[in-house]
C-alpha cells in the first residue's frame, strides 16, 4: 500500500534526500513542498522508522519530537499491532513502539505535522484508551473484582438450580444469567468488535467466540431451536468470569512493575528549599532554576544535582553506586539529586536539571529496557500472528471431525469450545513480554540497572560472575566484627567509644553506638566533644581524654600506633574499616 511520510530535515537539499534514498527499495517519490520533504512509500516493503534510520545514517538531521503516553484496553500483542497500525496511518508519524506489557506507546512524529489530539484520536478510533501521560498507568479496577464475584455467585447459583425441579426453571435461569452475562463479559465483545474491524484476530476475538459461542447455544435451547443438553448458560458465565480473574491478575503484575518507576522517582523530594534574595523559600523541585542556591538539611534527600558551596557532611549514594558506606563531601564537591545527606546542613549550588539529572538519566534508562524485545519476544509476536488464525481452523477442524465421525453435535460443540478455551491465555503472546517487564521492573527496585530486555535471555548462559572490589557484596549497614584491647578490658573499651561517638552522627559511630546497645552496656554523657569532619572525635568520658577515628587521624593527635600496625594490616586486607580508640595511648 502507498502511504506519505511528511518530515523536516534541515541543512540539506532535495537532491541530497533523493541520493539518500534512491536505492532504498519501497521509495517511490520524494517531494520538497511547504519546507517539508513528502516521501511516498510502499507500506508493504519498508516502514517509516526503516525511512528514518537510513536518512540519519546518511547523516542527516531529521527535525522530530518523541512522545510517550499509556494506552488501556489491551488484551494481547495483536492489540499493540493494532494500535501501532492506526496511529501509523497519520503522514507525520515516524516511528511507533506499542508495548503490551508496560501499556506504554512511544511515538517519534514531525513537529507542526501531527499532534497528540490527533494520535489520541488515532488510538480511540482503534478501540484503545489514550491515557495520557506514563503517570496514568491503568490499575487493577473495582468494576473487574465486581465482575469476578458476580460471576462466580451467579455461576455457582446457576449450577445449584439445575438439580432443583422448579416449574419453567429455563426460564428462570435464562433471566439471571442474561443480564450477568451482559455486565461480566460486555467488554470482551467490545474490544471483539473492535479488533475485527481493525482486521486483527486478537485474543478479544478468541475469548468472544468461547464465551459468545456457549452463550448463544442456551439462548437457542431456551427457545427449542437446540437440545436442551445444549443449555450450558453456567458455562458461559464461568468462562467469562475466569478471563476476568486472569486479566485483573495481570493488570496487578503490570501494576506492579510500573511502580518501580515511581518509586525511583519518589526518590526525589517533591519541594526545594531555595535561596533567593535572601530568604529562605519552599518551592516545587521542577521550579528550580540551574545557579539556585538549594539549602538541604540533615537526613533529608537531596532535590536536584548540583555542588556543594557550603557545608561538609555525609551522603549516602547507594542509590547509585551500590556501596554502602556514605561518601563525605566538602565544597566544590558534586552531590547527585535523589541521594540522602546523613548529618550535617548543606548549601549547593544547582548546576543539573530535568532530564539530564543522574536520577532522570536511570529512569530512562529503565523505561528504554522495558520497551527493548528479546530475540525470544521477537520470535513470540511474530508466531502470535499466525496462533490465533491457526487455533480457530484447530478448533473448527477437530469439532467437525468429532462430528462426522459420532454424530454427536453436543460432544463437537464442547470439543470446538474446548480448543479455544485453552488456547485463550496464549502463553507464548501474553508471557513472555509480561516476564521480560516484570524482571527489568523487579531489578531495578533491587538497584540492578538491566540496559535491555536482551541481558535477561542472555543471563542463563552467565555461568561466572565477577565483581571488581571489596565491600560491593554488603549488607547495606556497618557492624562491629572485631574487637582488640590493649589497656582496657572489652565492655569498658565499648562504653568509652560508644559515648563519644553518639554524638558524631557519622555511619562508623552509628554501628559501635548499635552494637554497645545491643550489648546492654551503659552509655555516658561525654563533655567537651569535638567533631573532625571525615576523620575522628575527641571529648571528656568520665573525666578521661578520649580520642576515636582513624589510624592517621590518631597519629595526627601524637599517639604512637606501633603496637597496632600488624591488627590493623590484618583487618585492611580483609576489607575491614578500623576505627582506633585511644587516651594518652592506643586502648
């Protein structure tokens, strides 16, 4: 079919495009017309995302604008074939990437040519929901749940009457079914009527037939144009009921996994406190401007990127990095938005926002796995094409030979039925998008970042895994393993460090503070105390000079560590953090 591409590509000429694409097979006419190029191609050979591609490996810059957005009412991959054959029918569409698992859309169009109330009328027209922005993600509905319980009352009823003689009880069951059957399974029509008119057999059309079919057989032998073994009114709303049950357990799963994305993004603040002609004010984080002066207090998530002006202090960047020991920052020192400041007020700089920010940048780059293909999910939406068509002759086929060779039009019905019915969840079309999803959603929330849906398929062939440094296989909090004591016995040693170190809010302190806690060892006030940023602390403990912190910090303070080097080495290779607690002498 011969469809026009309309698109803008600046700093070139129309020879240029026309040389580009002279030897792309399916490219008929190229014309320049209202400072766009109008490229006529045969639909059948060649899509415009494969126009598109040729034209920026020439090197060419093709004017275009990406937008994403959720579409509902969804039942399977022929659905996204169905919506990406719509909204590729406008001139001005580049590119369309439906993924049925994520209910997501991206959508690469010319700017000025087509516009999102246009795609948006696109998708309605298909019998899909335009939802809007990825925010709007469709969840677990009340009226699915409804549908399930009324189903599998009014089935259960439905079974119970067939066993109680009750004078014109066809009729009875015929007037409680109908109009359950209508409120349970009216949307598996719909969507039917739509996917057919949009010349697609989706699994919509499979679960109308199944139900449809056994439906439309008690109608006939309520009225006597069938066997009465032909009223199986209970069937149909069973059937319904369990696609019902299997549609809402994947709308959870879905559900799921798009809340990883929230929350990576919950771990920006939604406000800022900024500084601006001199006072102090609480803006949304989107308002801030790059040079903002961002004030950010301890224990709270830092809103933007930036740098440190003001201030020095802890900050936890497992988010990012993986380790768990926080990092200490100075000035002129960068801190990353979404991160968390452990201890001390801080005063940054802004300097990155929006979509550039680190934070924004692990978003995307899990939003862009979601919608990659394996080579597995490739194969799959390609068989799913051919499932659908080939299940229904199964079907058709092995009811006609049951009845040939019976004579039994009730067995060949429930044997045309059955096919179907099995073949309605189509693992192969529904699984295998919905695993690769719920995988890449699963890693990201245990902060394992998956590029593309290709690293999942490729992960049963790892056999060796191998990580580049010591302390990345932790448990995300520092504990005391080892003690060793010179001068003072065990618990006393805890006791001095543990009170002086509860006043440094410093992840090394934290753990001793814990650990003297859990011990039941009794904790002092400590007088006197003074902090040294990223080094130690020094105070009054019971009327004794106590010094704790690192090995080059104590030998700053003048205190021989001779006797501790051979511990100490021992404990760095293993990977150890020693902190060292001393008077006038190692302790």
């Amino acid at each position: 079919m011969q469809k026009k591409l309309i698109t803008g590509i600046q700093h070139t000429s129309l020879q240029v495009v026309q040389d580009v694409l002279q030897n792309v097979q399916g490219i008929h006419h190229i014309e320049y017309k209202n400072k766009k190029y109008n490229i006529m191609y045969d639909s059948s050979v060649i899509s415009p995302g494969q126009i598109l591609e040729a034209l920026e490996k020439a090197g060419l810059y093709v004017e275009k604008e990406i937008l994403e957005a959720s579409i509902g009412g969804m039942s399977c991959v022929m659905c996204s074939k169905a919506v990406t054959r719509s909204v590729m029918d406008l001139e001005g569409i580049l590119d369309v990437n439906v993924n049925y698992a994520t209910g997501k859309a991206t959508v690469i169009i010319t700017p000025s040519v087509v516009n999102i109330e246009e795609i948006k009328a696109k998708v309605e027209e298909a019998g899909y929901q335009f939802l809007g922005s990825n925010d709007n993600q469709p969840k677990p509905s009340n009226l699915r749940l409804m549908q399930i319980i009324s189903g599998l009352v009014a089935g259960s009823i439905l079974m119970a009457m067939m066993y109680v003689p009750v004078m014109y009880a066809h009729w009875l069951i015929a007037g409680v079914s109908v109009p359950v059957f209508v409120f349970i399974s009216y949307h598996i029509f719909v969507h039917a009527y739509y996917a057919l008119k949009n010349r697609v057999l989706s699994m919509d059309v499979m679960y109308a037939m199944g139900t449809g079919v056994s439906f439309a057989a008690s109608v006939c032998a309520t009225f006597g144009i069938l066997p009465h073994e032909f009223f199986v009114y209970e069937t149909a709303i069973f059937l319904a009921t369990f696609l019902n049950v299997g549609k809402y357990l994947e709308d959870r799963a879905k559900s799921k996994t798009s809340g990883t994305i929230k929350k990576l993004l919950s771990l920006k603040p939604d406000t800022a406190l900024v500084i601006r002609e001199g006072n102090e004010i609480e803006i949304k984080t989107e308002d801030v401007a790059v040079g903002d002066s961002v004030i950010i207090k301890p224990q709270s998530r830092i809103p933007v990127d930036g740098v440190i002006i003001k201030g020095a202090g802890y900050i936890d960047e497992s988010m990012v990095t993986g380790e768990s020991m926080p990092v200490y920052k100075k000035e002129g020192d960068r801190v990353i938005g979404g991160t968390l400041n452990k201890n001390n007020l801080l005063v940054i700089q802004a300097k990155v926002l929006g979509s550039d920010s680190v934070l924004s940048r692990i978003i995307s780059l899990v939003q862009q796995a979601q919608d990659s293909k394996p080579a597995m999910q490739r194969f799959a939406d390609r068989v799913v094409g051919y499932f659908i068509p080939v299940i229904l002759l199964i079907a058709v086929a092995a009811s006609v030979v049951w009845y040939v060779g019976t004579g039994n039009a009730m067995f060949a019905f429930q044997v045309f039925v059955a096919v179907i019915v099995i073949a309605c969840p189509c693992a192969l079309g529904l699984a295998t998008p919905t695993a690769v999803t719920v995988g890449l959603g699963r890693g990201a929330e245990l902060g394992i970042l998956i590029k593309n849906a290709e690293a999942i398929e490729q992960a049963s062939n790892v056999t060796t895994v191998v990580f580049d440094k010591t302390g990345t296989l932790t448990t995300g909090n520092l504990s005391v393993v080892d003690i060793v004591t010179f001068h003072e016995d065990e618990d006393g040693l805890i006791s001095l460090c543990a009170s002086l170190e509860r006043y440094a809010n410093h992840p090394v302190g934290d753990a001793v503070v814990l650990h003297a806690k859990s011990k039941g060892i009794l904790l002092v006030d400590a007088e006197e105390v003074k902090v040294f940023e990223g080094k130690g602390i020094m105070g009054i403990v019971t009327g004794r000079s106590i010094i704790a912190g690192s090995v080059a910090f104590i030998k700053e303070q003048g205190i021989d560590t001779k006797a501790l080097e051979q511990d100490i080495s021992k404990f760095e290779q293993q990977g150890k953090t020693v902190l060292v607690v001393a008077d006038t002498k190692p302790l």
